[in-house]
C-alpha cells in the first residue's frame, strides 16, 4: 500500500485559476513523490464572505438550512477546477462533494462536527492511481441534508479525512511560511517556528492566532496526525511541524503570543449568592449553542449576598446572549447587564511554562509597565490571557514578544492575507 498524504489549499491559494493551476503543479509533485494525494480545497479567495454577504442583504436572520445550502456552492466550484487543472497536466483526477464521499456530520446547521467518514469511495479511487479532490468545509447529515463546518472549516475536513484514511501526515498550504510566534502584520519580525505541540497550537487557535481552525489542531491531537502548515508559493520551504509535546525538546518558557479581537465581555451585576445561579445563566447560554470563554465571578458582597459574574463570547453571539440573559432577569433577579465591546484578549501560549515560575509576573509586570489595564485574567497550564482594551492589544502583543525573548533577526514576508479563518 502506498502513503497517503493529505493536502489542503486554502480559499487565498486557490484565489484564481492562475493559481489553480500552480496547486495543480503542487499535487502532481507529491503524487510524483510516489504516494497517493487527497487533496482538500476551500472556496476561491473570498467567494464565502461574498455569499455571506448576500445572504445578509436579502435576510438578517437567514436559515441555517438555506445558509448551509449557499455557502457549500463555494467549495463546488474550486473542486472541479482543481480537478481539470490536474487533468489538464497529464494526471488522472476527481472531485467529490461530501455528499458523494459520504462526511457525515451532527444534524446541526452552520456549525455542524463531523461524526464519521466513509473511506471506500476515496481508496477505491486512489487504487486507481486518481488524485482525490474533495470539497472542504462542508458536510451531510444522516437524513441527506447539507452542513458545514463553521468558518474556516475546511482545514478540519482536511485533518478528519487525513485521520479517517490513516494518512501518513496532513499537510496544510496557505500564504505564509507556517506558524509564527505572533501575527506578523502586527510584530514585522516574528519569527518562524520550526515545531510547535498540538497542545500549544490548540491554544494559540483558540486565543485568536488565525492560522488554523481550532477544531482542526483538536482533532489532530486525538488521531495523532503529524500536521504541517506550509507556504503554498514556497513548497520547498517545510514550515511549521505541530507534533505531540512528548516529542519535542522544550527549551523556551513561551512559544507564542495570540490576540483575539472578537470578543465581548457581559458582566451580570449583583446575582444573588447561592447554589445554582452560574448553572442557571450557563446553562441556558450553552441550549443557544453560545460558547463561553473567560468566566469570572467575584468575591461576595456580605451585605446583599450578591456577587457579579462576568465572561465573554464570541462577538457574533453577543446580542443573542443579552437577549437570553434579559430573558432570565426575573428568574436571576439579578442587576444590570454591562455589555463592552471594545475589548482584546491577549494571551501568552508555552508549554515550557509548566513549573517554571515567574512567566505570569513577568506578563502583569510588562503590561504594568505600558500602563495597560487589564480587565480579566484567565490561566491553563500553559496559556496567561489577559482581557484589555481593543486599542491597547497591538502595543501589548508587541511588549510580550519582546519580553518573551521572541523576535528573529529577519522580517517575515507576509504578502497579502493572513489565511482566513
Ligand atoms: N470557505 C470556508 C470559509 O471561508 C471554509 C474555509 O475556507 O476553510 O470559511
Ligand atoms: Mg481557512
């Protein structure tokens, strides 16, 4: 049996057919390579903000259905182009929607998880010596019906297939060199990393390093799929590897530095002081499909029994979140709900900060220093983040960095977008 090695190109390396036909060129080399290629595409440049928006002029609430119907299209077009332009070199190619493959997700709209992957059709081709070109991003439920995976989706469909067909590695092209110690639009000389552990790429994702989807590093993790981010326009170049943190070396306390602007943070003011009332307003966010991430709750007033509880949620949910929580005002009888928006979280990411004292005085300290105030702190075993205000995130990331010890001599070549997740 021959390796398989999973590729996916994301929506700025397939930005027109030009650039189709170069992602043609850098199949062909890894099928020449020897091994079997699956490759993973998104929609072309920014043809699913493009849809997106239209939904949005016709309806502010669109259904999840007819919104997943829609945004599916995108990945349509890109397969079959991908697949004509390796035909059109020579080599035997064929694009799949989800549906034909059979990547069946949750019965959930918009956001749907992939549950399992049927892999017959997929090797029975590759046997026959095809490139598979499969449709990103999107899905099908047990009853025939589209889904997708929620925003920048598709590099999870790549690292479910690459697990599904016990894929020798995952390989994820897009327009920069691979994971950087920071966003290099915001800090011109951060550095490249060579490696980097599932653990800390998780936590990076999740604290707003638009490099890869965060369900995508998760479920790397779980199926141990040696995952690579790479430059799509320098193939020679390996870019980053993200491994298991049992088999790297650590030698640096900090790894990485994240911002996140897309969060608000909801302060529910005076709650009464007794059992029940976090899993009340909990509980009742998460039936929404409203995920929460810093949580905070305050030392109790002795005198009103009261203490506050604040958080933040993906700016996206944040009026439906008010609109819930003014639901249970009665129920909580509770104060007033604040509302800012106008927050970053900032965070710092290293799995070399375990038992090694000191990281976290030295962030509050650098944050002192720049006068920055910090609204919220929230810690894991290897992530500091601190909630600031918005306009205070970029001098902070740059702070940190530097404090971190981060910054490489070269100034990182970024052309045009960051991939977009
Ligand atoms: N086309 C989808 C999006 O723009 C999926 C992806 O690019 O990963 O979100
Ligand atoms: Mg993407």
């Amino acid at each position: 049996m021959k390796r398989i090695i999973v590729q996916k190109f994301g929506g700025t390396s397939v930005a027109d057919t030009d650039k189709i036909k170069n992602v043609a060129k850098t199949v062909i080399k890894e099928k020449n390579n020897g091994n079997d290629v699956v490759v993973v595409v998104s929609a072309m440049g920014h043809t699913t903000d493009y849809l997106v928006k239209m939904a949005k002029d016709i309806s502010k609430v669109p259904s999840g259905r007819e919104m997943d119907m829609l945004l599916s299209t995108g990945e349509g077009v890109s397969i079959a182009l991908l697949a004509m332009a390796i035909q059109a070199e020579g080599y035997e190619a064929v694009s799949f929607n989800a549906m034909q493959i059979g990547i069946l997700t949750e019965n959930v709209h918009t956001k749907a998880r992939i549950v399992k992957i049927e892999t017959e059709k997929i090797k029975k081709n590759l046997n026959e010596g095809k490139v598979v070109v499969v449709a990103g991003f999107q899905g099908v439920t047990e009853n025939g019906e589209i889904t997708t995976l929620g925003r920048g989706g598709s590099d999870t469909s790549a690292v479910a297939l690459a697990a599904a067909l016990n894929a020798e590695r995952c390989d994820i092209y897009t327009d920069v060199e691979g994971v950087y110690t920071t966003d290099p639009r915001v800090v011109p000389n951060a550095s490249k990393l060579d490696n980097i552990s599932y653990e800390e790429m998780l936590e990076l994702a999740h604290a707003g390093a638009n490099v890869l989807h965060p369900r995508s590093v998760e479920t790397a993790k779980l199926n141990s799929v040696p995952l690579r981010v790479r430059s799509s326009f320098k193939t020679d170049n390996l870019g980053t590897l993200i491994l298991g943190v049992d088999k790297m070396e650590i030698d640096r306390p900090v790894t990485g530095v994240a911002e996140d602007s897309s969060q608000t943070r909801i302060v529910v003011c005076e709650v009464p002081d007794r059992p029940g009332i976090a899993a009340i307003i909990f509980t009742k966010l998460a039936k929404q499909n409203i995920s929460v991430d810093m949580i905070i709750q305050s030392y109790a007033r002795k005198a009103s029994h009261t203490n506050d509880i604040a958080f933040t949620v993906d700016s996206v949910d944040a009026d439906k979140t008010i609109e819930t929580l003014n639901s249970l005002k009665e129920e909580l009888q509770c104060g007033e709900i604040q509302v800012d928006k106008d927050i970053a979280k900032v965070s710092i990411v290293g799995a070399g900060m375990i038992d090694r004292p000191g990281i976290a005085s030295a962030m509050f300290d650098t944050l002192a220093r720049l006068g920055v105030n910090i609204k919220m702190i929230s810690t894991s075993e290897i992530k500091i983040s601190c909630l600031v205000d918005r306009e205070d995130a970029a001098k902070a990331v740059k702070a940190l960095h530097e404090e971190f010890d981060l910054s490489s001599d070269v100034v990182a070549d970024v052309k045009g977008d960051l991939p977009q997740v």
